[in-house]
C-alpha cells in the first residue's frame, strides 16, 4: 500500500470506530487492529489519536472546498433542499464529530481553531446564498439584513444539531432528514414568495431521492 | 457532615470539574481530592463517575420540577424572556452535560432515558406555553399547530445550543443571553401580534436585570 493508501484506511477505521463507540473509546491501537496494520505503521503516520482526528477534520475541509460553493449562483428552494441534504448526509458520516464537537475543539487547539475557520467561512456562504435568494425574490427581506443573519445563523444550528436531537429523543424515525427539512421550511415560510412556496412541494423529491442515504438512528 | 452534605460537597466538586476539564478529564479520585474527602468515602456515596453524573442529572429535574411549571399560567413575551433565561442560566450552570449530551447518554442508558423523559416532558410544556401565547393573542397561529410545534422544537434546539455555538465561535461576547434572545425573537416575530412587538422592548429588560449571572465565554 501507498502512503496515502494507508493512511485513508487508517481514517476510514477511525471514521468507523468513532462513530461506533465516541472517540474516547477507541485507541490507537483499535484502530491499527481495525486497520489491520501494525501500531508501528500507524504511529509511522499518525502520533496520536488527535492527529488522526485532525486529518479526519481536514478531510471534511477538502470535501466542502470541493463542491459546497457556487451556491449563490442557484438561488432557488430546491438548491436550498439539495444544500440541506448535503449538510445532513455529511454530518451523518461523520456523526461522531458533531456529537463531541464542543469535547474535541476544547481538548485540542489546533483542531479548535481549524473548525472555527471553516465554520466561519461556511457560515458567511449561507448568508451569501439566503441573500441571493433575496435578490432573486425567492425569499422577502425580514426585518433588516441582520435578522436575515439571524436566521440563517438559527438553520445552521439546527442544522448541526438535528441528528443529536433526534437520537436523543430515541424513537426510530424513517425520514429523518425530509422531517429536518419540514422545520427549515416553517422556519423560512413567513418569508417565502408566492413562487418560491409553489416551489416547495417539488423541492422534497430532492431529499425522495436521496432516501437510501438516509441516516437511521441504528448507528 | 451529614450524608446529604457530602453528596452535595461531592456533586458540587464534579460540576465545577466537569465544567472546566470535561468529565472524560475527571476521576472520582480528583473529585474526591477536590470535596476534600478520602475516596473511600467518596465510593460509599458513589459507586462511580457516572452515578455522581445521574445524582447530578436528578437535581437538574428537581430543579425544573420545582421552578418551571405553571408557565402557561403567564402566557406574556416576557414571561417567554423570563423562561429563556432560566434555561440559558441553568445550561450555563450545567454546561457540561449540554457539551456533551450525546456521549453521556450514549455511555450510559439509565442516564440517557432520564434525559429523555425530562426533555420529552419539559418540550411539551413550552409547547403548552406557546399555544397559550396563541390563546391570549400574543402570537398569531402559524399554519397548523404542527407548525407552532415546529417553531418551538426549534427554539429548544437553539437554545439548548447556543452556548455551544458561541463557545465554537470562539469571540468574547459580552451579552451571550440577550443575544441568543434577539434569535428566538426574530424567529418568532412574524407571528407576534402588534400588542405582543409593543411588548419586546420591556421584555428584554428582564434580561438585562440578569446581566450579572451572564455567562462569559471564560469558564
């Protein structure tokens, strides 16, 4: 295997056992174990479970970088359902580091403020597209363009957090994502225009689509 | 001391440890140290970590069941000001479990089905609240009442995360409270009737009242 073979079979067990167990009950040597390969070949490449962790993060970094943009250039419902969509099927893959988010940037600075910088940047996306959305009389002014903020600001917390609500909550839910998706749209329905709320009803068969990748709450 | 005094020293100790280091960087060992105790008396209290963590989580309900009922009883905006800061307060106190919610209740199931009863319990009772606001012409009624149980899930989900956020974001906010207060009423201020807008202003005074119990984003 090459460098980057292994390493990319060392997070994907990482990914697994993580999400599995909570990364304080997984270490290094499970996962070499998992990985079959030596410790020696895994501290070879990562000094530490932290490490991994970093490069986990770095990952979902490069993924967004590579296709979460150029949303402000479809300022509809439906991209809006597909940018959800996105948002959720990531999180769900890589659930073990939304549900210790706040344990994992406190125990490491570096990861901390990675995460902070690309939050922050995400974050200022969103608002981009919802003012796009805006311009393309998809959505109506709010109140000022601070309270559009806020309610962008209110999906992306609910966003990052829906998948915890719901597994907290304990039931077995089959559409956890199209219900995710119901909350968005009350959320933002005062403001939608005419033509943007005909819109709705066919911006679900977005997320239709997508069933099979639905996370289950069985993970 | 009596053993109701020990138990109290000792929960104490693991909260304020629990807040600062994170329980998975606490031992019943430090725990001990810190009530100034032996550990075998410790263990005569608490067989381990994650009895004092439920014996802790049991005082959270106690205090809920004790303070925060009969809320549709004042169905006001600044009653909702009031409920809001009592929840930021008490998630402020308790800011550990809210960090990491999701791997407690994963590592322990007689914790996790609390939890679950008590949130389950207490988002029925602000959903009771909120169709009082409708009742009393405070809030108009959004599309269904599906819709009302939406908006105020939502409004649980940020709250319960707002600190989270804010402690991600990684900026020295001042105001966290009257902040996370300007969401929830912007989320909420299409519905509000024109009497219930009058009323935001003075609503906020209860927050401001408050300011001293504010967290920082220090702790």
């Amino acid at each position: 295997m090459s460098s980057k073979e292994t390493q990319h079979r060392i997070k994907q067990s990482a990914i697994t056992l993580f999400n599995k167990r909570g990364t304080g009950r997984v270490s290094t040597n499970l996962i070499a174990e998992y990985s079959d390969i030596s410790k020696g070949n895994l501290y070879y490449h990562f000094k530490n479970k932290q490490e991994i962790i970093q490069a986990i993060h770095a990952d979902i970094v490069t993924e967004m970088n590579a296709g979460w943009y150029k949303d402000e250039q479809q300022p509809t419902v439906t991209h809006m359902a597909e940018m959800f969509l996105r948002q959720l099927d990531l999180i769900w893959r890589y659930r073990f580091l939304y549900r210790e988010m706040i344990t994992l940037a406190r125990n490491d600075s570096v990861l901390r403020e990675h995460m902070r910088q690309n939050r922050e940047k995400r974050i200022e996306a969103v608002i981009e597209f919802f003012e796009k959305l805006v311009d393309s009389n998809v959505l109506n002014m709010p109140r000022s363009k601070q309270s559009l903020r806020y309610l962008v600001i209110m999906t992306w917390i609910f966003s990052d957090n829906w998948l915890n609500f719901i597994e907290l909550r304990g039931r077995d839910e089959d559409n956890v994502i199209q219900m995710g998706y119901d909350f968005i749209i009350e959320m933002l329905y005062p403001y939608l225009t005419d033509s943007a709320r005909q819109e709705i009803h066919s911006s679900y068969s977005v997320l239709q689509a997508n069933e099979n990748v639905s996370p289950r709450m069985t993970g």
